[in-house]
C-alpha cells in the first residue's frame, strides 16, 4: 500500500512558483475538481489544485510530488463516468483545461497535433473547415481529446471508422518522475518494440500525463444522410443489427434506443422528433443509422436499400433526415440521452458493457428479465453497430445504500453474463475507481497482476491517480 505525505505550505510556495497566479488552495479550489459526473462512486476535495499551461510546468509540478511522495490526479473537464479523476487520495489536481489549442495542421499526411484541453466540439469543427474529419465521435461533445484518448473514447461513428486509438498516432507525456517522454511517431505503421504509445491510450491518467497530441484526420465526406426507424419492439430493432453488414452496406452510426429514455430526452430538449406511434402501433424502439459518401447518387441508392432492408425486418416505417436541420435534431436527441436521465433521476449509476453484436439481442434480454428483480428502473440504449450498450440503473424515492446495494448485485449479474457471452466491462467510459473490481472478476487475477505492474513500473510510487484502474487504496 503506497504511503502519502501532506502538501505543506513549503511545497505550495515552490508551486506557486511554477503557475504563478494558478495554484488554488482550501475554499478557492473548485469543487468540481472534486468528482467527475458520476459522483455515486464518491468524492474528494483535493488539497490543492494547479491550472497547468504547459508540458514544462507539468513535469516541474511532477518532480516536486514525486519527490516528496504527494497523489497526483490529472483532468480536464470532468465529464468521465467511471469516477477516474476523482483524487480520492486528496494531493494535487493538475488540470489542463488552459492547454487548449490546436498548433497545427498536417494536410499532406492528414494528421493535426493539439493541446490535451482541446474540447472535441472545438477540434470537429475546426477540422471541417479544412476539408477534414476527426472521426471519433463520443456523445459528451464537450469532453477534452486528453480525457478522449486517457478512456479510448469511441462513440457513435465507431462502428464504421473505429475509437479513438485508431486516430492517434503520437503523444507527448510527463511520467510521474517528472521525465518528459515523447511516444509514438506521425508515420500510419510501425513495427518498433512494445507500442507504448497504445499502453497510455486508455489508461486513464494512471501511467502518465498527455501534454500534446498527434491526431489521425481524414478527408470528410461529402454527403451524409440519417435514418430514424421506429420498431414496436426492442427485439425487433436490435434482430435488424445485423442485416446491415450481410447486406455489404457500412453504416456510418448504427444506433439503438428505447421509448422510454427517448422521451426522457426529447422532454430534456423540449423538443419532439421521432415518432412515438405509427399507423395505430406504438413505438416501443428505435434504430438511428447514419450512412455517408460522396455522391448523393450513391447515398440515395444505399437509402433505398437500408428502408428495403429494414421494413422487411420488421420496421414500421423510416424517416430520412436528409437536410442539416432534421441530422441536428435526430443526433441532438441521441446525444441528450444522458442528460435527459440525469435531470429526472435522483440515483443513477451506469454501466457501458462490450459484447459481441451478434449477442445484443441475448444480452438485452438478459438485462430486461432480471429487472423486476430490483427497486430502481433501468434504461437502456447503445452502440448496436459495435456492441457496446450503456445500461442505466435509476431511481428516485430509494435510500442510497440500499440503491448501492441493490445496484452492485445487478451489476455484478449483467458484467458476469457479459464475461460469459465473450464481453468486456468497458466499451469506452473505463473503469476508474467505480469499475475495479469487476473489472478484476472479468478478466482474472493473473491479468490484474500484470496490470498492477505495469503500473508500477511507470510509477515506483504509486502517486499518479492512485486507486483506479487495477489497483484500489
């Protein structure tokens, strides 16, 4: 067990000195710092909180912790959901929502190089003026390309261009000793030892601090259009998952929800778009598809071909959402699912569970038929191209422990029958400090240990975001 000192006024003089102006202590550290936005999993005030500018101040601030034994949480604008930047061992919070810029461009080899505060609404749009596309798209918008690639971020494009390790090629990193390191090269292959690059993609600021990043682009394409396909039932919509790829079409997000969490965010928005009964037939579910090309000739015959596909397996109609205005509002529903649970919802905890697409269906079925065994209600909505499903347990009229209790029962049966169908905890929000231990039944002792060492390897003294990952304090 890693053994911490406090941050003496000493030490808050010498980093004072290093971010003169943006080091803040007792009542004027922002008690957002304290959490991430699942605060079910517990929060703590840090002890002091440093706006960083630089990959020079990082490494000095690291020097200074690592030297006298001081927790160190890194973080941007907090939008995790697995409790990852929450400094639950107290020390320092370093947050690099000031390194915000993006340095430049690329446009022969379609790379850009930005700051890790870079919000990914800020880079997407940017992007599109060159001509360019940053495929990730993870729902949270306002979520920073550091804490995009600390989870391996994918989001709804991913089931056609990939998560966001696809798109990144290099990093610049300050270990936990201080030591700045720079992993990765802008060349789209390598072969060149263990990739170390890929070992930080997704470790959640446990291994080391991004100060800079080298991102993949790709030439935007020309002509996007967007499906809304309402189903009477679940089943129905996610049985339709697969004729797409049997049926050679590549959709560019494949997108699965329920009625109850649509209206939860149409009420959120306070605006309605799809449709909730068709033709006398209630709509239970629903499929989003996107599908982009160059030519409108070419979307137009893949969009007959998708209705086609579709009312024969079942839909009860399809709306094409072919202009900007109709995509806005289609994808602005989708993207306010979470928000639209969090504003009706007292308790809520959250898992976004990876299983094989062709288990969907199984799996979902498996999660309905367990719920009435609980006292929270559960919604659910997903990734149905790739088969990652986020499945929400939420409640308002529970005592919190008994909701803990319950919830850590149901989701220790939903990761098991996961574990079983050939699936993983985390499709793309972590583990954090939320997540360990079932993360530690899925994959087995000996994989933990092997985790458990490479961090250590990284950080003798277990001073960077202790207690998340693969190890608890």
């Amino acid at each position: 067990m890693a053994q911490y000192n406090q941050v003496t006024p000493e030490i808050v003089e010498r980093l004072q000195a290093i971010a003169p102006g943006r080091v803040y202590t007792g009542a004027d550290v922002n008690e957002d710092y304290s959490r991430d936005e699942m605060p079910i999993y517990g929060t703590r005030m840090p002890d002091v909180a440093i706006d960083a500018m630089s990959t020079e101040e990082i490494s000095a601030i690291m020097k200074i912790c690592n030297e006298n034994h001081i927790p160190v949480t890194c973080r941007g604008a907090g939008t995790g959901l697995a409790g990852a930047c929450t400094p639950i061992a107290g020390g320092v919070v370093i947050c690099t929502m000031k390194m915000k810029k993006i340095l430049s461009y690329d446009t022969d080899n379609f790379t850009v190089t930005v700051q890790p505060g870079v919000l990914l609404n800020d880079l997407a749009e940017d992007a599109l003026k060159q001509g360019l596309l940053y495929p990730p798209d993870p729902g949270e918008k306002f979520a920073t390309l550091g804490g995009n690639v600390s989870t391996n971020a994918g989001g709804m494009r991913a089931v056609k261009y990939g998560a966001t390790r696809d798109y990144v090629r290099s990093m610049t990193v300050v270990l936990p000793s201080g030591e700045v390191v720079k992993f990765g090269s802008s060349v789209s292959k390598t072969s060149s030892g263990y990739s170390l690059l890929n070992l930080m993609i997704g470790s959640e600021g446990t291994l080391g601090i991004i100060t800079e990043l080298t991102l993949k682009l790709i030439p935007a394409p020309k002509v996007t259009v967007s499906l809304i396909v309402p189903y009477e039932s679940l089943p129905d919509a996610i049985a339709t998952v697969p004729q797409f790829k049997k049926a050679h079409m590549n959709p560019q997000a494949l997108e699965f929800f329920e009625r109850e969490i649509l209206i939860s965010s149409e009420e959120y928005l306070g605006k309605a778009v799809f449709p909730r009964n068709v033709g006398g037939t209630d709509v239970g579910a629903y499929l989003l598809v996107t599908f982009d090309g160059e030519t409108q000739e070419e979307i137009d015959a893949i969009v007959e071909k998708a209705a086609e596909l579709v009312l024969d397996a079942g839909a009860l109609d399809v709306l094409v959402a072919d202009t900007p205005a109709k995509m806005k509002d289609a994808w602005a529903a989708r993207s306010s699912f979470l928000e639209g649970i969090e504003e009706q919802t007292k308790l809520l905890d959250e898992c976004d569970v990876v299983v094989p697409t062709s288990r969907i269906a199984d799996f979902v079925g498996y999660v309905k038929s367990i719920e009435p065994e609980f006292g929270f209600a559960v919604k659910s909505f997903g990734h149905a191209g790739d088969g990652n499903l986020h499945i929400y347990t939420c409640a308002n009229d529970m005592e919190l422990d008994e909701f803990k209790k319950q919830v850590d029962t149901f989701m220790t049966k939903i990761y098991d029958k996961a574990t079983e169908m050939g699936g993983l905890v985390s499709g793309e929000h972590g583990i954090g400090m939320g997540k360990i231990e079932y993360l530690a039944r899925s994959v087995g002792e000996t994989n933990m240990k092997l985790m458990e060492d490479i961090k250590k390897v990284f950080d003798p003294n277990l001073i960077l975001n202790p207690g998340k990952v693969c190890y608890k304090l």
